[in-house]
C-alpha cells in the first residue's frame, strides 16, 4: 500500500481512536508537524491543534464512526475521497476532503467539506 493512503488512514482511525496516546501517536505518523486542517468548524495548524480537535469533536459528537466512504483519487500530491461520520448506526453527515500530502506521503493539508455537492 502507498504511504499516503496508509497515512490516510492513520488519520481516520485517530478519529475513531478514544485513547489519547493512540490518537497522538496516529497522528505523530500520519502528519507534518505543521499540518493544516481547515473545514468549515476549523482552521488548525499543528499536531497539537489536531489531537486537540479531535478531542473536542468527540466531546461534541461521542461514539461517532469515522469512515471513507468513497476510493482515494490522487494527482500530484493532492488526494480526494469522500467520508462518512455515523452514529448508532445512523448517517449524520457525510462530506469530502482534498487532502495534499508530501513526497515521503505524509498529511501537509487537509480541505475538508461537509455535505454533498449539490448539483
């Protein structure tokens, strides 16, 4: 597997992880230090503001799943695939990430969205 999709999914799974150690090792792996994470709650730069992120998000939303609900399109460093956040079973957004990693695959940037693309 590339070393940009396994680093994609250490980034999901620190959204599902509940233990702080394991989210901050996740995101030790899969991210720059200086990573940039915007979407339309947050604008974040840095390990730290991630793992602190995550942490507030699970504080808003407990037990949610995090999961790619779509294949992973790269091009020139920029990856796109579309995610799903459930809860008891139920869909409560689904949304999409273009997401820019570096030569060595690891996460610099990620653009995430919310809801679909309306036509």
């Amino acid at each position: 597997m590339e070393t940009y999709l396994q680093n994609l999914d250490k980034m999901l799974a620190a959204w599902n992880a509940t233990e702080d150690a394991e989210i901050r090792r996740l995101t030790d792996e899969a991210m720059e230090h200086n990573v940039h994470f915007v979407d339309p709650n947050h604008n974040i730069i840095g390990k730290a503001a991630f793992i602190a992120m995550v942490h507030a998000v699970h504080k808003t939303i407990p037990d949610a799943v995090y999961t790619r609900a779509s294949r992973v399109d790269v091009q020139n460093n920029h990856c796109r695939y579309h995610w799903a956040i459930h809860k008891d079973g139920q869909l409560i957004m689904p949304g999409f990430d273009v997401t820019e990693v570096n030569d060595a695959g690891k996460i610099v940037k990620v653009i995430g969205f919310f809801g679909p693309l309306e036509t």
